[in-house]
C-alpha cells in the first residue's frame, strides 16, 4: 500500500487539514498513510453537520435505513480481500484472522439492515388499573440525535460496524472517532456507507489524537450519545463529562476460563490455546486466567504448553501466522516490564516471554497469584496464567476475584456445575463449554464492574440508541 493522504470525512467528502501525522504499519514500520490530525473545530463542524442531517435520517423509513445498510453488505463482499488487507495492514492482525473480521463485519451490518426493520413498541392495557378504562396505551421507539462513536484499534471494522450499523438502523446521525492507528477501516467505511445512498452529513469521520479530540466531542449538548470501547480509565473520564446524556461503556477485562476435571482436554485445548493468543491477545475478551482443576492441571498445562509452542509469530500477510506483532513497542514495553514484575514475585514462565522489536512470543506463566498484574490487570497481550484449583466454589472465588466482569467462560460435563456457575459468576455473559473470547454479532454483549455498562449487538445497541415514547388515547370523550 502507497504512502497517501486520507483527509477527514466531513458533510459527504473529504476535507484536508493543515496537520497530518504519519501512519505506520505495526510489524515492520513501513509507512502506510499520512492522516488528517483534526482539531477541535473539525469537530464542532463535524458534530453540526451531523445535527443537521438528523431531520433527515429521522424521517428515513425504515426500509430505507435497511436498503442502505445491505447495500453496505454487497460492497463489503466485493472488496472482502482488500478489507482484510487493509486490516491486516494498519492493525497487525494475520490475514487469515483478518478475513474473519471482515466476516462478521458483513453479518454485523446485515443483522442491522433486518433489525431497521423490526424497531417496535408494545400495547399497554390500559384498563388493568382502575382509571385506565376507555383508554389505549402504546409505545414506539424515536432515535436520539447525534450519537459520538469512538472505538479502539483491535476490531477496526467489526467494533465500528457495532457502534455505525444500529445508530443508522434506528435513525440516528453519527461522529466517528476511529483509534490513531487504525483510522484507514473507518474511512474506507465513509465512502461504502456514501455509495450506498446515506444522507450528506449522517455520518462524520474525525480522525486524528484522542487527547486533542475528547473535550470537543464529549462536551457538545447536541451530542444526546456516547458510545465508547476502550480503557476504564478513559470510560470514567467521559462519564465524568457525560452528564445525564446516554453512554454506553465497552471498557477492560481480564476473562478467565473455569476447566472441570471431567473435560475432553484433547478437544478443548486447541480452542484454549486459540482464545488466548489470537490477534496476540489483543481482544477484549481474550483468555487471560484458566483455572484448571488441580486432578488435572499438570496434564493441561503440559499439553497446553506443548500446543502454545506449535503457533508460527511473524508478518501478518504470511498465511501461516498465527499471532503478529503489538500495536506498537510501547505496549510490548509494558508488557515486558508485567512479565519481569511477576517472575521476580515468584512465577514462572511455561514457555515464551521473549521479545523481538514489537513482537512478543506467545507466554504461559505458572505459579502465578491474583495480586500480580498479569492476573489482577487487562494484560491485553499473548499471555496467559494457569491456575489449579480445588473446588468449583474456590474456582468461582477466583474468578469473581476482579474488577472487571465482561466474558467467563466454564468447561465442564455436569448440567448442575453449568447453571450453578452461571449464576454465581459476576459478568456480563457466561459462556458454558466454549472460552470467554466467543461472541457472535447479534447476541447480547456488555460487562459489569469495570468492564463497563449497557450492551451492544444489534437488537440491544438499537435500544440504548433510541428513546421509548409513551402514547395514550382516549377514546370516548
């Protein structure tokens, strides 16, 4: 990919700016693109433009909103290899892994363009209180505005499908603040979403520093929406600013896996293995901490061991990557420094722990305890602790040992074990017989604690993007 300028998209087009900042490719350093550095202005004109469009969205009929979305759908799949190159590219992410995103991304906005369809109230019976009598009650769903997206660099295209496809389903405008290093998906996204017929101005693109931007985008009182993947830190800073306007939090984890001693370990280890290290770790709900029944621990984590050893690390356009390089060397310095901070207190490394410029070997760490980072923090990087365990109850404890509660994940062959564990685990979701890092497009997905709060997949982002509006009539006067 050609080193050129990708200017903001502003009102329907592109729109230079005096700044740009260099974009390079996180494996090798190559230079991918110079991106338009917005400033607060951009901004205020971006979110003014998306305000005046929202009297047309708001009278789109549906059909239209879903037309212009499956049109999205049919562009998607004619350009599926450049996608994934794209995303292989600014992201770092191994193609094939790539091409599975561009996947779900098509099915994202395809979920959107039937859910456009389906947005509906119910009727109240009115008559079920004394009063009521004479009466009918019903209830419709309106969209809100101006929605703010900001999203991480991880799932360049599937994390802004989440937030852009139930926005436009419900009627809504948005402003989209991709991540710095993965802004090429998002505005690639602007002229699919422009060719499918979306009204000028319904969606804005500002690309540029986080730091620079946030004020201007979260402050805005014609901004009635924020949705957010990211750090709690930075979830915290614009709930802060927030005010009563709606949020929705997609924020930190550290997903843990629960192993039952009566498992097939030959048939879950591969998928284990799988859950902690691709895209090398950097996924919300990646597998961090598995806690592994102490009459089998030894085995798993040999075999576990033996399997994590086998994944190829290397460029990411090479077919036979698993796992390429970190986003960028900071991240690799930090999780340097965690892998050194809990080995000095006493872990051990299984295998891996080694670093080459921005990539880092695939790491199990043994003997690990749940004071160290690795453990108690989002390592959000290819490592892994194994932990043995004596009872599920202890095991649930350890689990539930944490600030965040997105993911959990619980192999075991006991129907009883399954539903008890469901109930105790303290997360957003339970996933039973599979890891914590499974998520298909439509199902309900959102933490608790920490891991934040409110819940995308289509249907359920369609209602945190809309308001309920309640109608009675009167009927005999």
């Amino acid at each position: 990919m050609a080193a050129v300028t990708k200017d903001l998209w502003i009102n329907g087009k592109f729109v230079a700016t005096e700044r740009t900042y260099p974009l390079y490719a996180p494996y090798d350093g190559q230079q991918l693109a110079a991106i338009a550095k917005a400033d607060p202005g951009h901004v205020q004109e971006a979110i003014a433009g998306a305000h005046r469009a929202f009297q047309t969205m708001r009278e789109l009929p549906a059909h239209r909103r879903a037309e212009i979305l499956f049109e999205v759908v049919r562009q998607l799949k004619e350009r599926k290899e450049e996608m994934a190159r794209i995303c292989s590219l600014e992201a770092g992410k191994p193609i094939r892994t790539a091409r599975g995103e561009i996947e779900r991304t098509i099915a994202t906005y395809q979920f959107a363009g039937e859910e456009a369809k389906r947005i509906s109230g119910e009727t109240i019976p009115m008559d079920a209180a004394p009063g009521g009598e004479d009466r009918v009650g019903f209830t419709w769903r309106e969209p809100l505005g101006v929605v703010v997206a900001i999203s991480p660099f991880n799932f360049p295209f599937n994390l802004v499908a989440h937030k852009l496809g139930p926005a436009i389903a419900a009627g809504n405008t948005v402003v989209l603040k991709p991540a710095e290093q993965t802004p090429l998906s998002a505005l690639i996204m602007g002229e699919l979403f422009h060719n499918a017929g979306l009204p000028e101005g319904a969606l804005q693109i500002v690309t540029g520093s986080g730091r620079e931007l946030s004020e201007a985008l979260i402050s805005d009182e014609r901004v009635k929406k924020i949705t957010f993947t990211g750090s709690s830190e930075v979830g915290r800073l614009i709930k802060s600013k927030a005010g009563l306007r709606k949020t929705t939090m997609e924020l930190g984890s550290n997903s843990a896996l629960i192993v039952e001693p009566d498992v097939p370990l030959d048939k879950i280890i591969p998928r284990c293995v799988e859950g902690a290290f691709a895209y090398a770790g950097q996924v919300c709900i990646s597998l961090q901490r598995i806690f592994v029944h102490e009459s089998i621990y030894s085995e798993f984590s040999e075999r576990f061991i033996e399997r994590t050893q086998q994944l190829n690390v290397g460029d990411p356009l090479d077919e036979n990557t698993d796992l390429s390089a970190m986003i960028n060397s900071r991240e690799a310095d930090r999780i340097e420094s965690w892998i050194r901070e809990a080995v000095d207190a006493g872990a051990k490394i299984g295998c891996g722990g080694r670093r080459d410029g921005s990539t880092f070997s695939p790491t199990v760490l043994l003997d690990v305890t749940r004071d160290m980072s690795v453990s108690c923090k989002e390592v959000f990087a290819p490592i892994v602790s194994i932990v043995p365990y004596r009872s599920l109850d202890e095991a649930i404890e350890l689990v539930n040992d944490s600030m965040y509660g997105l993911n959990v994940g619980i192999y075991t062959q006991n129907i009883g074990h399954a539903f008890y564990a469901s109930r105790k685990i303290e997360s957003g979701g339970v996933i039973v017989n599979d890891i914590p890092t499974f998520r298909v497009d439509h199902m309900p997905y959102g933490g608790v604690k920490e891991s934040g709060y409110g819940r995308e997949g289509i249907k359920y982002a369609v209602q945190e993007m809309t308001e309920l509006k309640f109608v009675t009539i009167k009927t005999q006067l």
